[in-house]
C-alpha cells in the first residue's frame, strides 16, 4: 500500500478494517451506556494531528474508547488528552489548555500527535498482530515527518512500537531500554521516554505533572537548540 502524503494515508485509513476484533469494538463503544450515550461516536481508525513540519513526535498507545474514538481526533475530549494538552499548554506548545473537540481551534507548535494502533483496542491492550496491521500507518508516518528531531513515546507499547521502526530502518536497538525521563540519539532523532498520562499513572503518582513537564521543557529546549 503506497501513499504520497500523510493527508492522502489519513483519508485511505479511516477506511482500514484489517482487525475485526478491533472493528467490532470500536463500534460497540457507541452503543454503551453512559455519559456519552448516544452521541454520534468517531468509530474510525483516528488520524495523527498536527503539522508534518513538526519538530517533535509525540506517540501514544492508541485513541481512548470515549476519547479520540468518539471525537475522531487523537489525544481529545478525556483525562488523558486534558492531561497532556495542558502540559504542552504549561512549556507554550499549544494555544489552548484542553482539548475537547476538533472544533474547538486548538493549535500544537512543531509537535505532531499520533498513536502506535490508530483504533481503540478492547481493554487498551492490542494484540502483535493488529499493532503489526497499524504498522504500515506508523512507519509512512515517520517516514514522512521529514524535520523530526524528538519523539516522545508515551508508555512501553508506544516505546516498542518505536523500536520496531528503527529496527525495521536496520538500526541496532539492542541498549535502548524503557524508563521514565530516559533518552537516547539514534537515527539523528533524540527518543524521549515517559510513563503514559493515563488516568491510572496520573491518580497513583506514577506520573507526575511536574516531573512531565520538565520532560517536555527538555524536549523543547533540545528541539529549538
């Protein structure tokens, strides 16, 4: 499957069915009750979002069942998204502080958001094999986002997901390990690791805020260095 651009891959992979399991679930998310119930649900392979001159990648696991797969843009209308727009807000990589709809004019500075599996999986938790499917999306898009300096991998499924594409671009992988705050030069691309925003992470203390945000203060000194 060949693409010229990244808007070109996006239209052709809204209509990506290749996983049924995945399919039949992001479908039945519309149908559950709840605070959502009703609503007119996404229920689509989401797109990435940002420029494709962005500096920095940030890549998540995948769009939230009421989130992204409800909105139809990544990283928006949940506590993940609020969290991580309001960090991008915090270090002025984003005009707005939330991210609720995809009208709701919000602007991301030489970042481009995107997710390692463009649909959302029962339980978060995908298989290899529909991760390997949404592969072929994720290495054009990498391929394709020619000014990368940094890519922020938020969580070890996004962290593999990564590696698997510097593998693929025959780099030796072998001492790149996982760890919050962690990074690594490799493919002349600084890889920043970080805990995933979840709600889980964020209620626990596993990730904090502050520590977040000094990540990203980072990256962005190192991405306009």
């Amino acid at each position: 499957m060949k693409f010229s651009s990244i808007e070109e891959m996006n239209n052709q992979m809204i209509n990506c069915k290749l996983c049924p399991r995945i399919v039949k679930f992001r479908e039945e998310v519309a149908r559950r009750p709840g605070r959502f119930y009703g609503e007119d649900f996404w229920s689509k392979p989401v797109p990435g979002f940002g420029s494709p001159d962005a500096k920095l990648l940030i890549l998540g696991l995948a769009p939230a069942a009421t989130g992204g797969n409800r909105t139809g843009r990544i990283f928006t209308g949940d506590r993940t998204a609020s969290f991580l727009i309001s960090s991008l807000y915090a270090v002025g990589l984003s005009n707005k502080q939330d991210s609720v709809s995809k009208n709701d004019g919000l602007v991301i500075e030489d970042t481009y958001l995107t997710a390692a599996l463009k649909c959302v999986p029962p339980g978060d938790k995908p298989k290899r094999e529909e991760l390997l499917n949404c592969s072929r999306y994720l290495y054009f898009e990498l391929d394709n986002l020619k000014n990368l300096l940094a890519v922020l991998v938020l969580g070890k499924i996004a962290f593999d997901s990564y590696i698997g594409y510097l593998k693929y671009k025959g780099y030796n992988t072998r001492d790149i390990k996982f760890g919050n705050g962690l990074f690594y030069d490799i493919g002349g691309i600084r890889l920043f690791c970080s805990y995933h925003p979840s709600p889980r992470n964020v209620n626990t203390g596993v990730l904090k805020r502050e520590e977040f945000i000094k990540n990203l203060n980072e990256i962005k000194v190192y991405i306009n260095r």
